[in-house]
C-alpha cells in the first residue's frame, strides 16, 4: 500500500473515531470524511506534462488553507489526506478556516530555476478559477518557498484582475507565506517552532511546572526550521537543550548544549553528530555523538520529534523515557505508540495542535493583507501565542471533562467546531 493511501486510511479512521465518540449520525460522518472537491490538473511545461492537484477538504470555518507541495512522491491519496487534517489543524488552532492542499508530482531538485518558475506559474494559473482570499487560500509546503508564493501571487493577480475586472490590493492575500516585502508577515520563519514551545508552556502550567525554577531537560529530533528554532526559542525560555539531532546523527551534552553554537558547527561540518569536542576547540563541551534511535530513548523530561513521520512506533514505543512529547514532525507518533503512550500516563501533545504556530501565522499573515496592515514581529509573535494558549485551554478543558487523551480531545474538538460551523 502507498504511503499517501496509508496515511488517508489514518485520518478518515481518526475522525471516524472522534466522530462516534461525539455521537455522530453515518450521514454526518460521511460529510466529515469526503472532501467537498478535487480538482486534477495535468500540467504541459516544455515537452512534460505534471500532474497536479488542489484538494478543498471542507469550508465550513472559512476558506480552505492549506499547502502546496512539490515532491516526486505526491498522490492524490496524500493530497487529500493532508487536506483533511488541515481542517482539523485549524478548527484546533481556533481559526476561521476550513482545510485544502495541493501538490504537484515533481521532483524540483531535477529543474533549471526557469523550469521551476514556469512550472509554479502553469500551476497558479490553473487553480486560479477555484483559490481567492475568501476561497483558498494556499501556502508553501515541502520544497515550496516564499519565491515560489511571489510567482504564484503575480500570476493569479494578473490573472484576476482580468478576469474579475477589477485591481483589488487584497489579491495577495491569496497566498500566505510570501516574502516580506510583497505582504509576507514578520516572524512567519520562526512560527513553528514558536508556537511549539507556546504549547509546551501551556502544559507545563497546568502540571504546575516551570523551566525557569526547575531544570527540564530537553531532546529535539531534527534540526531544521522547526527543531532548530523549537531548540532555540526553549532555550531561550530557560530549557536544558541536551540533545539535538539531523539525518546523519546527533549529540549528546549532559549538562545543556548551546542551540547558536551547535549551529554554527553544522554549518561547518554539515552535522549536528561530529558537534562536542572538548577544551577551546569549540563550544559544547563535553558531548558525543547517539544515533537518532537514541536519541528518542533518552531519559529526558520533554523528547521533540521534529523530522519525520512514524519515529515512534510499535518497535521503540518501550524505550520512551520522557514524561512530556510534543509532535512538531507532521505524524511522528504511530496511532499504536500514541495509545500506548498515553496509557502510560506520558502527555502526547498532537501535531495538528503542536505545530499549528505556522498555520496561525499564515492566518495573520492573511489577516494583516486584508485589513493592509503591518504589524511589527512582536505583535505577530504575542497574537500567536494568546491564540495557541486559547486552542490548549479549550482542548485541555475537554480532556480533564472527558477523561480523553490530548490528541481526542482536540479531534473531537475540532469535529464539533467544524459541525457547528462555529469557533
Ligand atoms: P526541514 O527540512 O527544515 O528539516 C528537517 C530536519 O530533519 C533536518 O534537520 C533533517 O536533517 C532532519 N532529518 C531528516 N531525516 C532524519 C532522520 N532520519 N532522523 C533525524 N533527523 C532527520 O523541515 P522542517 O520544515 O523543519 O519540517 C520538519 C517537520 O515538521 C516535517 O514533518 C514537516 O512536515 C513538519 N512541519 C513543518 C512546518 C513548517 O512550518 N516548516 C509546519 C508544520 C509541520
């Protein structure tokens, strides 16, 4: 079975679950799971053509929102299941949208930069007729950046002020994740990891715990825009950063190591693992290098998959030792480890709410495009992280009331915005 079908299979049987713990009718749940449209598109650039999607999941909150990915292994079984859980991502994270995705099967790594530019632009312009600010509005995923977006937004204004005969400023509001000077918002690079550590605060205060009395210890799987900036933002919030990890490894400092000093390593040596030297020769002191597979075993307060899907499975389920994960990764935790550790008391704080600062940002990012403002990055940093704090309260209220883990209670939270229609 393919990836995209298998991960299809998962959201529809999760919200299937949610759903009947809410009590449900079939015809409900139904509405639920089948996505209100999907749109196919084979796309010609030179003698290729791509296939591409846009799938519009459910609008009920708002418009859909959601991602564009590039990537060889794109399905329309993925598509759709990544739709879907960006619905769910965003009645959580309490926003006025409702959820969509879109992906072409492309591996960019393979185009000229003038390919690439053609192929953004042949994709903006097919789903022009279905996206606007209050339709979909689309966003960078895997291997699509700002530059992408300001392709994509040129092409669609154009392509709208034609078409709607009129030169509204707000067409840019169309796509989030723009570069800052065409109406990207501040603070949009840093906002997952941001909202991460937003989250993990908020369940530290309700266990009556706090990095700046108490040492918490902390291991980041995955050291990219999202753990690089998880690790960071934690530090700075009073953290033992003591573990942190990439592809080709990762290191281990028992006594803390520094996030900048760690970086600046990899930069140099192209990993995190051959970062801990000892005396002047750099910065961590006193570290060694573990496997990635250790790195999830370690006996940490907080363990920060921040990689990839399924690092914690039926097989090392066992070995996890910290009391507190957060899911920064999109499905790191198997549905049978994430029962199995949640029966063990261990709090499983789910993607769809862990790692929902993005998305949040995007809506502000939105919000300040519509209204043509500008906030500063403080602003944009304190919106988001009130929104987050609101999105766990809620979920953590239904939980405590339902006797549910973290991750059913903010699905059956969102199923019951998304059915009202109402955050
Ligand atoms: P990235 O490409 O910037 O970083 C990924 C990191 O994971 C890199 O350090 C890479 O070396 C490491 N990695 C890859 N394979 C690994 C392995 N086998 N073991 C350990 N580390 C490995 O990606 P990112 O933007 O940081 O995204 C990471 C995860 O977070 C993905 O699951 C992504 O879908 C999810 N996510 C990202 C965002 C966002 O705003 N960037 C938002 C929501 C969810």
């Amino acid at each position: 079975m393919n990836t995209g079908i298998k991960m299809l299979e998962s959201a529809k049987e999760i919200i299937k679950k949610s759903a009947q713990g809410l009590g449900l009718s079939q015809e409900q749940i139904d509405r639920l799971i089948e996505p209100n449209a999907f749109h196919e598109y084979n796309l010609s650039v030179g003698k290729k053509i791509y296939k591409a999607f846009r799938i519009q999941h459910n609008n009920n909150l708002g418009p859909y929102k959601g991602g564009i990915r590039f990537h060889p292994g794109v399905s329309r079984e993925e598509v759709q299941a990544l739709a879907t859980l960006m619905s769910i991502k965003c009645a959580v994270a309490g926003l006025p949208y409702g959820g969509g995705k879109g992906g072409i099967i492309v591996d960019p790594k393979t185009l000229t930069a003038k390919e690439l530019e053609t192929l953004s632009r042949t994709y903006a312009r097919a789903i022009a007729p279905v996206i606007g600010p209050t339709v979909d509005v689309p966003a960078p995923d895997v291997n699509t950046n700002p530059q992408i977006m300001a392709w994509m937004i040129d092409e669609y204004t154009n392509w709208a002020n034609k078409t709607y005969k009129s030169n509204k400023t707000n067409w840019k509001a169309t796509f989030t994740g723009k570069p800052v000077a065409i109406g990207g918002s501040l603070g949009r690079t840093e906002a997952t990891g941001r909202g991460g550590v937003a989250v993990l605060m908020s369940l530290l205060k309700k266990l009556g715990k706090d990095p700046k009395k108490e040492t918490l210890t902390v291991a980041v799987q995955g050291f990219g825009n999202v753990g690089y900036y998880f690790a960071k933002i934690a530090e700075e919030e009073g953290f033992k950063i003591v573990a942190v990890s990439d592809s080709k490894g990762g290191v281990f400092v028992k006594d803390g190591l520094s996030v900048e000093a760690t970086l600046k390593c990899k930069k140099e040596k192209g990993s995190v693992s051959g970062c801990y030297c000892r005396g002047s020769v750099c910065d961590v002191k006193n570290g060694k290098t573990i496997t990635n597979s250790e790195l999830l075993e370690l006996p940490v307060d907080i363990l920060v998959p921040a990689a990839l899907e399924n690092a914690i499975n039926l097989s090392n389920m066992r070995q996890i030792k910290a009391g507190i994960v957060i899911e920064m990764a999109n499905g790191p935790v198997t549905e049978e480890a994430y029962e199995f550790l949640a029966k063990k008391g261990v709090f499983v704080v789910p993607d769809v709410l862990a790692n929902s600062g993005g998305v949040t940002v995007s809506y502000l990012e939105w919000f300040q495009n519509m209204k043509n403002q500008k906030w500063t990055e403080d602003k944009v940093n304190k919106k988001m992280e009130s929104l987050l704090a609101d999105a766990f309260e809620a979920i953590w209220l239904k939980t405590k009331k339902k006797k549910l883990s973290i991750k059913q209670g903010a699905f059956e939270l969102a199923i019951e915005r998304i059915i009202k229609g109402k955050i």
